[in-house]
C-alpha cells in the first residue's frame, strides 16, 4: 500500500483544519533512548509508541510517555485484547503507512478504516503539549492538547485512555469516550 499521507502532507493537512503542528528536524531517531538529549530541549510530553496485534488478530497502537513502563502481559485485561506481541513491519506499513522508527499516533491518519484501536496513555492526555513523529522519525511535531483532541475527533477516533501509573494494579482503562 501506499500510504495516504507523507509528512508534508500530514503537515499541511494539519495546517488547513486549523491546527498549529510546530515540527522540530533532526537526525533519525530508532528508540526512545536514543533521542533523550534532543527532547530535552523541546517543550512537551514526549512519546513512545507501540504497533501491536493481539492474539485474534486486532490491531492496536499504544502511545504513552517516554517514561512510562507498559506491561504487556498486564495490558490485554485493560483494553480488552488477548495476548499482544509486536505487529509485524509488513502489517505496519500497510495499515498505518509508516515504518519501525517512525511509530506514533499522528499516523492514524493513514488508517482511515480504523482498523487499529487506539490506546492513549492518561499521561499524555493530560498533558499540555504532546510530541510526536510526523511519520518519519526524522522530526518531532508538537501540538498543544486541544490540538491533539482536535486532530482526533477530525479523526474520528475515540481513544482508550489507559492509566499506567500503578505499578501494582497495572494498567486500568480510565473511559472509553475521554471527552
């Protein structure tokens, strides 16, 4: 598949429906940990993101905080999927159009069939400002939350927002409709 949208024209469209993207270009960025210095110097919440699929086949995209630790044995029960491992490449690039590297919410934009549940830790939220790749991991975008809200309802997804903060429950599903 090709993907629908690219970075430019992610950006664009952004700009057209009245968001404010402010994308940050820097060297390509694999892991969280590798991009740790260049995000200490941009405003916001930083993001991991995962690609998963679970056992029956669904699809799901987690993006939580940089620092949050996300238990993937302890996850299923809160969202209600079966047991999760990590989508394949192939499976990424065709549902959300991005590849390894370059995962992150603002690619929902090329699952216009909404094939991929989206899980949203409750970290991120709340934030004020939220950073994320512009599907390449060679940038960092950021929106303040009432744009990021926006880009979602444009959208049309509903994220499940996920509270990962207790370590000793696990992850608990806070609503499924955030608004």
């Amino acid at each position: 598949m090709t993907p629908l949208y690219d970075r430019d024209r992610l950006l664009h469209w952004m700009t057209a429906e009245g968001l404010s993207p402010l994308t940050h270009d820097h060297a390509p960025v694999f892991r969280v940990e590798e991009g740790l210095e260049l995000k200490a110097a941009l405003p916001g919440a930083h993001t991991k993101n995962l690609f998963l699929k679970d056992k029956k086949g669904a699809f799901w995209l987690v993006s939580a905080r940089q620092d949050t630790s996300v238990d993937l044995k302890r996850l299923p029960r809160a969202i209600g999927a079966d047991r999760l491992s990590f989508g394949r490449e192939e499976l990424l690039w065709d549902l959300m159009g991005v590849r390894p590297g370059s995962v992150t919410a603002l690619a929902l934009i090329n699952d216009p069939g909404r094939r991929v549940t989206f899980v949203l830790d409750r970290a991120l939220w709340q934030a004020g400002t939220v950073n994320f790749h512009p599907l390449t991991n060679a940038a960092t975008t950021a929106l303040g939350q009432a744009d990021f809200r926006r880009f979602l309802r444009l959208l049309g997804r509903d994220p499940l927002v996920v509270d990962f903060a207790d370590e000793e429950a696990g992850p608990t599903l806070c609503q499924t409709s955030p608004e």
